[in-house]
C-alpha cells in the first residue's frame, strides 16, 4: 500500500479538509515526518489510516502556520470553593498525560491502532 497524500488525508480526515485553516504545505510536512514512521510491512492494510491519524495528532500539537500550537493538558489535584476545599491524586491521568499521543482524540485513536498491530522478536545474528 502507498504512503498517504496530502488529498488522502484530508478525505480520511475531514475536520482537515479546509485547506485555509491546514495548508497543503503543513500537511505535507506532516506526512513526510510520519512516513519516517510507518514500515509497511507491518502497517499493511492499516498504513494509510495510521498515518491519517499521526498526522492528524501532529498537526493538533504542534500547529499549523495558521492555528497555534495545543497547550498541554492537565488535570486539577485539589477544588475549593468557599470554605471546602478536595485534594485527590488522579494518579492513572498523571500516567496517561506523560505519552503524547493521550493528548489529543486522534493520537489517541493513533496509539490504540499501533497496540493492534502484530509484533515478532528481534533476532541479532
């Protein structure tokens, strides 16, 4: 299977398909990064919608010449509101927080995607 392009893309992904808001220009620097990414090989029928979704994730975190870069996400550890007040640990948020990809929908969907695919051992020779 070929590599996606910038119209595959934005088919796969239509909340990218105005071309004013995502450049042609950024989304090919998107795919030429994820391709570095993908081995065919073991992407198989699967490579075109994982790139979709890594550079989709991509362009969701780091901007585009048009839309800034996301903030990262955090979760509050304590409320108070008047004289209550709730500190809690949201130790598993914490974790998830750490990988990137958690950061945003398709990064999410790009991260359970990579989890499906099959996995050999390394034989050093």
């Amino acid at each position: 299977m070929d590599n996606i392009t910038v119209d595959r893309f934005r088919e796969l992904v239509p909340k990218f398909s105005d071309p004013t808001k995502y450049p042609d220009e950024d989304i090919q620097t998107a795919i030429d990064l994820a391709v570095l990414n993908f081995n065919s090989c073991v992407w198989g029928d699967k490579l075109q919608a994982g790139q979709a979704l890594w550079v989709a994730h991509w362009l969701m975190f780091y901007g585009t010449s048009t839309i800034p870069a996301m903030t990262r996400p955090s979760f509050a550890t304590s409320k108070k509101v008047g004289d209550t007040a709730i500190t809690y640990s949201d130790a598993v948020a914490g974790e998830m927080l750490k990988n990137p990809y958690m950061w945003t929908p398709y990064g999410q969907q790009y991260w359970f995607m990579l989890q499906t695919l099959p996995t050999t051992g390394l034989m050093i020779v």
